[in-house]
C-alpha cells in the first residue's frame, strides 16, 4: 500500500501540471495572457509529437515519442485504478510504475517481516515463465508476484527450451513472457547455467550514479555468461 500512495502522488502530481499547463497553453492560444518560452516550448513538442519537457520531468525515464507516451500513460491509469479498486494485480506491468525497484524492494522486506528472515540476508529470484499474456495467470503468487513488460536486448528468447538463444536477424528487441518474482533467503539460492541478465528502464541503460538499474533476472543459458556480457545482453 505504501508502494501504490507513493506511485499515486507521483502519478497525482504529473496529471495536475499536464492539466495546468495545457489550461495555460489554451489561453494563451486564444491571447488571454501572453506566450512565454515555457509554453513555447510546450506548444511546439505538442505540434512536433514529442513528450514536453515540463512533463518529461514528472514521469518515469522514457525514450517514447508523445504518442506512444501517451498510450503508456492510459495503460498506466489503467493498471492504478484496477489497483485501488481490486487490489494489487495478479500480474504487475512493471514498466508502467515510476519506481519499479521501489517495488521489488518491498516484496523482499514484506516476506522478510512474514516469515522472519534477516532483510540483508535476502533477495530476490526472478526467472520466467511459460505464460506470455496476463489471462494465462490463474492466480497470484502467495509469496511474490508476477511482472510483465519487459524486453530482450543482445539476445533471442526460445519459448521451446525456454532458455536465451542468438539473436533472429533484424530483431533488436524480444518481448520475454511473464516473470515469477519471489523472495527468498540468499544462502537457500543455489543456480547453475543461469545468466544474471540487467534489467534498465531504458535503452540508454544507466549512468555513472548506477541510475536506471532496475534488477537482475536469472535467465536459463547454456552458454557461458561471458558469451552474453559481449553480445551486451
């Protein structure tokens, strides 16, 4: 709960400015009040389809284009209010949340108050599953969640094996199915051929600061990890 109030303020306080500075723009437009750099600036990535600045500045890192933001936005609405209304989903789409990791912190420490373990002593095991679409999803985990959303990059997902494989040619990105996140104590995590995959919020990956480093996800391989740290998986 204290995950979703904090991704509502966030989400409250970009929808208010959207709102305000498009209410500005309008009468500015009609020559209520006078046209400033700002509302220059906002009127001419309006007309060019490309995300404000303003705007940029109050939602989650993103390389889209306005209208495809603009989908992501219903999308994310969509998903806040199933979560006030019903409750957390059964399959959480990751990548509309403005702070995922913020997320996945919590599951950790609310196992760890559940079934008292040590908070520095776990983690989180992430692998994917069979399941490609939401409905597939007959219920939630008691322990975990379940996450959708994400994209491969340096690297192809074979649904037989179930396992990373080469890349297909002339695809730069494959959607991975529906990922099982689940808690557990570190010494109990015992994995072979694995590769412990980065998951970023965008292509630009993270900076310096280790900003934009989501998680990492252990995905099945049977190739060494050097091969796919080359292939910048």
């Amino acid at each position: 709960q204290i995950v979703l109030l904090q991704e509502m303020e966030r989400w409250n306080k970009l929808t208010i400015h959207m709102h305000e500075s498009l209410s500005t723009l309008k009468k500015a437009l009609e020559g209520s009040i006078g046209m400033n750099e700002e509302l220059e600036g906002l009127a001419n990535s309006l007309f060019n389809g490309t995300l404000p600045e303003s705007w940029r500045k109050l939602t989650p890192s993103t390389e889209k284009k306005l209208g495809a933001w603009m989908m992501n936005f219903k999308m994310r609405y969509d998903q806040y209010k199933i979560w006030l209304d019903e409750g957390e989903p059964k399959c959480m789409w990751i990548s509309g949340l403005h702070g995922p990791e913020t997320y996945l912190t919590a599951l950790v420490q609310m196992t760890c108050r559940k079934k008292g373990w040590p908070l520095d002593k776990s983690t989180l095991f992430i692998k994917a599953t069979k399941f490609m679409e939401q409905s597939e999803i007959e219920r939630p985990l008691e322990d975990g969640c379940f996450i959708s959303g994400l994209f491969l990059e340096g690297a192809g997902w074979d649904h037989g094996t179930q396992s990373l494989c080469m890349q297909k040619p002339k695809v730069l990105f494959e959607k991975l199915p529906i990922l099982e996140v689940k808690p557990t104590e570190s010494s109990k995590l015992k994995l072979q051929n694995t590769f412990k995959t980065p998951v970023y919020t965008t292509r630009k990956r993270r900076n310096a600061m280790g900003v934009g480093l989501v998680a990492f996800i252990d995905l099945k391989s049977n190739e060494h990890p050097s091969h796919w740290i080359l292939q910048g998986v």
